[in-house]
C-alpha cells in the first residue's frame, strides 16, 4: 500500500513588543540579569491582574492580516490551566474559542516549484512563561520571560511534503521581518514550530485517527529531518502491523531519530474557560486601522516590482527577499532615474552580484557603478574638457571652496558634469581633466 | 468624648477643627482595639503604635505593601505583599491609616467567618453567635467601634451579608466601580470591593474615594463615582421600590421578614411608591454561583503550590479544597457544556431578570439574609444549608449591580439589614433611598453592648 503524509504546522512567535502582554515590564529579555524585569503581574502574586497590551493585539492582526486571514468582531482570552513550575498564575492567559484572526491561507512551494495553498486556522495572542533552568541537581526560575507576548499559529493539516514545511516556516519567518513584529530568530526561541505528522493510505479521504506532535526543534532544517524521519517509521510501523497512537516526540540530532516525550494517557486536561479578568476584544474598528498602517508584504512587494519596474520575477524574488534589500532597490532606482539607468539593470547588477543592499552608500555606489559602465559613454577628452570649462564657468563658488581646501567641492564639480551629460561621461577623465583645469589656475 | 462612636464624616470634620488630633484618635481605637479584639478575633494583624491618619481596618484578602495579608489561610501564613492594592493606596492618598487586617474565612470563602483558618470573629451583640462573613472582621470591627471604617469584599454577599448580621452598612459596588487590583481573587468575574461603615454617608465617600479608573484592572475603567450633593433629599417622592415576591418565600425567617416588611412601610411613608417586581430565575442563583464560582475558585487558587511564597497546598481548608474540587470538575472536558457552559447562560437569564424588573421601578428592596446570626458552629457540618444563607445577596452579585446592606431594626435581639439593589453604575439612587431610611429612622444609634 502506498501511504501519504498529513502534515499539520503550528508556530510560536514572540513579539518584539516594548512591553509585555499583560503588565508594563520590558518585555526584552535576552541576555538580561534574572528575574529583573518582573512585577506583581508577571510573577502571578496574589491580587495582581492583567491588564492587555494594545500594542501586541495590533502585531498580532498584521499577522492574521498578512496570512489572509478573516479578523474576528468579537474575540476573547481564555485560561488555559495546568501546572508546571515556569507558569506562575497556574495558568497560561491564551485563546481557544474566540482566536482573534481566523481562516487564512499561505501559498507554499514544495522542493519541485508546485505551488499549493495552505489553510490558516487560526492566528491566535497569548502570553509566554518563565525559563526554567536545570543545573546540579537545582532548577532555577527566571521570570523575565514571563508574561512576553506569543503569538501562536496554527495550520490545517494540509501540508504533504516536508520541503512546504520548510517554505512555509521560512515565509513565516519573513513575513515576521517584514512586519517588525519579531526577529523571528529560531536559535534564541522567538520562533518556535510543532508539527502535527501522520500517515494515511494514498487516496483516503479521512484524517488519520492518530497524530504525532513534534515539538521543541528549534532550527528549519532539523525540522525537516524530524519529519522525514517521523514519516518514514509511521509507514513502517503500518506496514508491520502496528497501530499508531497520540504522542508528542522530540528529535535527537546525534542519533538523528524522533523520541517519545509524552504519550495520550498523559495528555492534559486544561479545562479552558473565558478569562474573567480581561474584558471582551472588540475587533470591528481594529480591522480598518490595522489595515491602513500595515507595510507591504514581500509577495505584493515581488509582484510589483514586476509590473512597476519591468523586471524579472527571479530578480525581484531575490530583491524581496529581505525587507531592506528592497527598500534600497527603490532607492536605486529612483536615483538611477537622472541618469537614465533602466531598474532592470540595476535589478541584474545587484542580483548578479550578490549585494545586499543594506544602506545609502551601496545605493550610490550600485548606481555609480552602472552609470560607468553604460555604452554610450562620452571618452572625447575634448569634448570633456569643453563641458568642464562650462560647469566651472558657472559654478565659481565651488571652485572658491575647492581652493581652500574643501574636497566636496570637487564632488559638486564632477556632479554638475555629470548632469549635464546626463550621466553619459567616463567619470574618470572627468576627474584628471578637472583637477588639472583647478590645479593650473585656468579658470575665468 | 468617645472619638471611636464617630463617624467618619464627624472624624475628618473633629480633626479639621481641630476638636482632637490624630494622636488622640489613633491612641482611642488602639485602646478600643486592646480591650475587645481578644473576645471578638477581629483583626489578624494590628498596628500597635499608629500615631497618624484616620484608622481603616482592611479585609486581610486585599494585599497591603509590607504588612502581612493571608486572606485567612494558612497556606499563605507568612506572605508579606511587595505591594497595595489600589484601593489601598487610593485611601492611603486620602490620609487614611492602616489600623488593622481583619479576620475572614479563608480566601472569602464562607458565609459565618468560621472558615478562616485563624479561628472564628465573633459577633458584637452576642459573643456565641457568627457574624457572617465572608468579611466577618470588617463588619464586626465596624459594629464594635474598632476602626473608623472598613474595606471588605463581595463576592456572593461577603460584604452585605456580615453588615446586615453586625448591625453596619455594607455597600457591594458594581462589578468594575472598584479597582480589584490587589484583592486576592476567588472569583475574578464577582469579586467586588467596598465600605463597611457606620452611616451611608460614609460609604458614600469611601465609595467616591476607591471607585474610578485602574490601569491596573481592565473590568475597571468608566467607574468614576462623584458624591452629588451634600444636601439630603428628606423624602422619597418620585422613587419606585420594586419588591421581588421571590425573596419573600420559603426560608425566610418570620422575624427578618416582619422587620423588613415594616421598613418597606417605612419607604413608602417617605413617599417612595412600591411596586411587586418579579425575579423569576431567582432560584437557579445559588445553582448558577457554585459552578461560577468555583470553577473561577479552582484556576485562581492554582498558584498556591507553595513553591515560591506560602505553604503547600495541604494547608487549604476543607471549604477552599471543596471548591477546587467542584470547580476543577465542572470545567473538566465531557462537563464544560452541562456545568460551566450552561451556568453562564442561567446568569445571563439572571442578569435579564434584574433589567426587565429595572423597568417597573429604580431599587429593589427586601432581606439580606434570611436569619439573622445563627450559633456558631450551627451549619459548619451542612455546607449545602450555609450556601442557602445567600440566596439572597448572590443574584445581585451574578448580575453585577450594586447592592447594600443598611441597618433595619433587630428580631429576637440581633440586627436585620435591609438590602436595597440599584441599577448597573447607579450606586447613587440606592444610597440616596438608604440614606432617607436610615435618616428617618435611628437603628444606627444602637449599638451593641461590650
């Protein structure tokens, strides 16, 4: 019999909020002193009560948003109840019935290029806990973490392959980026993924009566691995004759192989009910703000690009790729525009080249670059030395300013040239033919 | 002069005239504390040489920053909060001293006091009966003259109920006129804090000086309360009492029911028109509290490990491990829609009931409680029979409007409260038809004998 792979995703991310979800503590806690950004709230004293971050509610709908998601009118916060020693209040603040964003959809490629769609079921706020630290029989709690704003999403099961998996996450991961709404880095745990994996005979149409989660594996490719892995002895497991039940398993990177960490009798009840603390989320009006101050997202971003400047869909893929990348091309090209350089050369140069643009001077650079080496460049060391004259001519006070010395000038000299050629000159004779002119004192 | 038989209007009004000082004031109840907290185990901790402000005794469940706070449990026997509750500090603003932490069944638990785990408060006009609780030490700290004023809380009628039993008036705010910040949950969705005092007037101002806007509790935000006038409207004219037939039905003692019959003859005599309202999904509130409650009960009480503050969680007593029990249950998967799911719609019928008989008249009048104090140890063995003690107050508290407790007259000796209900964030109307009454009538110059 031949088997297929149901693949289900859910995604932790933390936001990069000033603040924490439910209190006013600094909500950054790497590499911070333990237990100094806590209060009351987060250490779940006696008394204290949360109190929403509008902030995090705000990124968690750019989320739902860019996930084409639907954002509900009316969402609440449920507890989420079990104990473990890194959850102070003896609950987790979440939501389960009333998620803010529902019904959304990603388009995912498979190591193949086949694009398909991914279902969003929900994108959901809740808060993260404290870290527990094991060391000489000890285990040390650091609260810092505690209360940090989560943002949890969760997939269809509609993943078949491990290489969408992967796209999927690294989609995710840029779409984070793009928001500012968390540096998303795996290692640091500000993106955290589970994968729900089974197995079902190729052509049935019902979900599989069991599922493995996979949880706490913390880089794409280690994921991937654990997937593959999962789906290769679940098949063999069937065709033994085995049957398959409900568990959670890690991955062990030395041997290479998933592990039991929990089976279904453990499984906990967490007794969900609506957060009596915490009032109702009204949506309605949110929806619209949100939506006026989102940032384009990397995909609108490709396609107009595309149509906008004419160039390739390969090029621009790579361009948007990082947020600043992207940003800069436009900048390219809006200065490339008085020399006349078409986007698609800049779009090849920067591609070709490998560059990452990442601030004004490589734009400059990029720019100058290309202007230099277009056809139709004026070499006429006569023709040159004429409009230098005229640009020297007219400008008489930078020729003032670059005998006392200041090396701008120059610049402003070697500008006035280039515009008048439009940019067309060998920038390099321009430069001997103008210091020549200064230096010899041949100026009106 | 007797400083500790004022009233906190004629305390602030004394000091501003300067008739005694806060040292005098301070050492009054400090003596009075002496004599009588032996016999009455009102206050679990006292400040022994407070010089300073208008001495307020605070229900031990609301947190107090470097004084210890045990919400009358063991389990947290030693816990000093790094922090006020906002009500606190709100009064500490006002020139307000912490006198005292009084006595309350544990985590607010109960409804006689004999539920804390630092013994039972006993009530002024007879030392062997209960003084009702939850907020037992508050209510009797008022009733015996230990404290200008108190601060308790409600949740099914821990304020109401121990002032109508002690002779005092209580005041349930709305749910949100007051921060609940700093006041150690049981049930997040109807705890409530309020004034325990000796006259409407006071906690009229108390009511104006911890009500309003917390950053710290979000079910608290437009909640600012303004004392309107300072001129009493001497009748009722204009003023509809609804009284609801269902809270003078089976249960009800004859003597509560007889002293309260004459004070709604009372409202009308002052021109007030009462009308027969109708509460029908009354009997489903003590059904609809304990699954409410305790389910709420069961998640707050969960950080109770013992694991960075306090004692572990064998220290609860019986009533606290009861509705952990309960509640951990009704929340439970197979159970969540047949308990949990089907109470928060009984509550919302009962929040409706109070809205459709909101349209016939502007209070509701009847009994607080359907005895008054019983003996003590009387019901400690029937939890079902104590629970009954609140069909009265617990409707109100589902339904989230205010409610008070004011003195009414006494049967067989003991004190009878009259409860009058307002509308949502209408504590104004139901302060202004108790004060009236209490204006008419002088119930509150009887005090007990100690």
């Amino acid at each position: 019999m031949k088997y297929e792979p149901v693949i289900g995703l859910e995604v932790h991310v933390e936001l990069n909020t000033k603040s924490k979800m439910f209190c006013r503590c600094f909500a950054d806690y790497f590499s911070k002193e333990p237990n100094t950004h806590t209060c009351p709230i987060c250490l779940g004293l006696p008394g204290a009560l949360p109190y929403t971050n509008k902030e995090a509610i705000t990124k968690c709908i750019q989320i739902g948003l860019a996930l084409n998601c639907k954002i509900v009118d009316l969402s609440r916060f449920e507890r989420k109840n079990y104990f473990y020693p890194d959850l102070p209040k003896g609950y987790q603040i979440s939501q389960y019935r009333w998620p803010l964003c529902v019904e959304g959809w990603l388009e995912v490629e498979d190591k193949e290029g086949n694009v398909s769609k991914i279902r969003i079921n929900r994108v959901h706020q809740e808060e993260d806990t404290g870290k527990l630290t094991h060391s000489d029989g000890q285990t040390l709690i650091d609260f810092n973490r505690s209360g940090v704003p989560l943002v949890e999403i969760v997939t269809e099961p509609d993943f078949t392959d491990p290489s969408q998996v992967k796209d999927y996450a690294k989609k995710l991961q840029q779409i984070f980026r793009y928001l500012s709404v968390s540096n998303a880095d795996m290692e640091k745990g500000d993106m955290r993924l589970e994968a729900n994996v089974s197995v079902r005979p190729v052509g049935q149409k019902e979900l599989p009566n069991y599922r493995v989660e996979l949880k706490n594996i913390n880089s794409f490719r280690f994921m991937t691995a654990a997937i593959e892995y999962e789906i290769k002895r679940q098949i063999e497991a069937l065709e033994k004759g085995e049957k398959l039940t409900q568990e959670t398993r890690g991955w062990n990177e030395d041997k290479r192989e998933t592990y039991l960490q929990r089976s279904k009798e453990e499984a906990h009840d967490y007794r969900y009910f609506p957060e009596p603390d915490l009032p109702e989320l009204k949506m309605k009006s949110e929806e619209e703000r949100v939506k006026e101050e989102m940032v384009e997202l990397p995909q609108a971003k490709m396609q107009r690009f595309v149509s906008e400047y004419g160039i390739s869909k390969q090029n621009a893929q790579v361009l948007v790729e990082l947020k600043e990348v992207g940003y800069y091309f436009e900048k390219a090209v809006k200065l490339g525009e008085a020399q006349q350089i078409k986007p698609q050369e800049l779009a090849n140069y920067i591609v070709n080249q490998k560059i990452t643009l990442a601030s004004q001077d490589q734009v400059l650079r990029a720019v100058e670059f290309i202007a230099a080496k277009r056809v139709g460049i004026i070499e006429d060391e006569a023709v040159i030395k004429k409009i230098v004259l005229e640009v020297i001519k007219k400008n008489p006070k930078s020729v003032e300013d670059y005998k006392r010395g200041k090396l701008n000038a120059l610049q402003a000299l070697i500008g006035g040239v280039m515009r008048k050629t439009q940019g067309k000159v060998n920038v390099e004779k321009v430069m001997v033919v103008l210091e020549k002119k200064l230096k010899s004192g041949d100026t009106p | 002069m007797d400083l500790t038989k004022l009233t906190l209007i004629e305390t602030i009004k004394g000091l501003k005239e300067r008739q005694f000082s806060e040292v005098e004031l301070n050492r009054a109840y400090r003596e009075r504390m002496k004599k009588l907290n032996p016999s009455l185990n009102v206050y679990l901790w006292a400040k022994e040489n407070g010089t300073e402000g208008i001495p307020a005794a605070i229900k031990d469940i609301i947190v107090t920053k470097d004084i210890s706070t045990t919400a009358g449990s063991k389990i947290l026997e030693g816990f000093v909060p790094p922090y006020n509750a906002t009500a606190v500090d709100r009064l500490l603003e006002k020139n307000i001293s912490v006198i005292g932490k009084t006595n309350c069944d544990e985590f607010a638990m109960g409804s006689s006091g004999e539920n804390s785990a630092y013994g039972p408060t006993k009530n002024p006009w007879d030392l062997t009966k209960v003084p009702g609780g939850s907020s037992s030490g508050s209510a009797v700290a008022v009733a015996s003259d230990m404290c200008v004023f108190a601060l308790g809380t409600d949740t099914g009628g821990s304020i109401r109920q121990p002032s109508s039993l002690c002779g005092v008036v209580g005041l349930k705010p709305s749910y949100g006129r007051v921060s609940r910040y700093g006041a150690i949950a049981m049930a997040s969705s109807l705890d409530q804090i309020g004034p325990l005092t000796k006259t409407v007037a006071d906690a009229r101002l108390v009511l104006e000086w911890i009500s309003g806007k917390d950053g710290y509790d979000s079910n608290c935000q437009n909640s600012e309360f303004k004392v309107q006038s300072s001129e009493l409207k001497k009748d009722l004219k204009g003023v509809r009492v609804g009284v609801p037939r269902e809270y003078f039905g089976k249960g009800l003692d004859e003597g509560v029911e007889k002293v309260v019959r004459e004070a709604i003859k009372k409202l009308e005599k002052l021109g007030a028109e009462v009308v027969e309202v109708i509460l029908p999904h009354t009997e489903y509130g003590i059904a609809v509290y304990y699954i409410v409650m305790s389910s709420e009960v069961s998640s707050n009480l969960a950080k109770f490990t013992g694991i960075r503050f306090g004692k572990t969680r064998d220290k609860f007593g019986s009533e606290a491990k009861r509705r952990i029990m309960l509640g951990t249950f009704a929340l439970s998967t197979g159970y969540y829609d047949d308990y949990f799911a089907k109470a928060a719609k009984v509550r919302t019928l009962i929040k409706q009931d109070f809205a459709k008989a909101f349209q016939k008249c502007d209070v509701i009048v009847g009994p607080v409680s359907p005895t008054t104090a019983w003996n003590l140890g009387e019901k400690v063995n029937d939890p079902l029979k104590m629970y009954l003690s609140d069909a009265y107050t617990i409707p109100a508290s589902l339904a989230g409007i205010p409610g008070l407790s004011v003195p009414c007259g006494f049967s067989e000796g003991l004190p009878v409260g009259l409860q009058i209900l307002g509308k949502y964030m209408d504590e104004e109307t139901i302060l202004d038809v108790a004060e009236s009454y209490e204006q008419a009538t002088s119930w509150r110059k009887v005090k007990p004998k100690l």
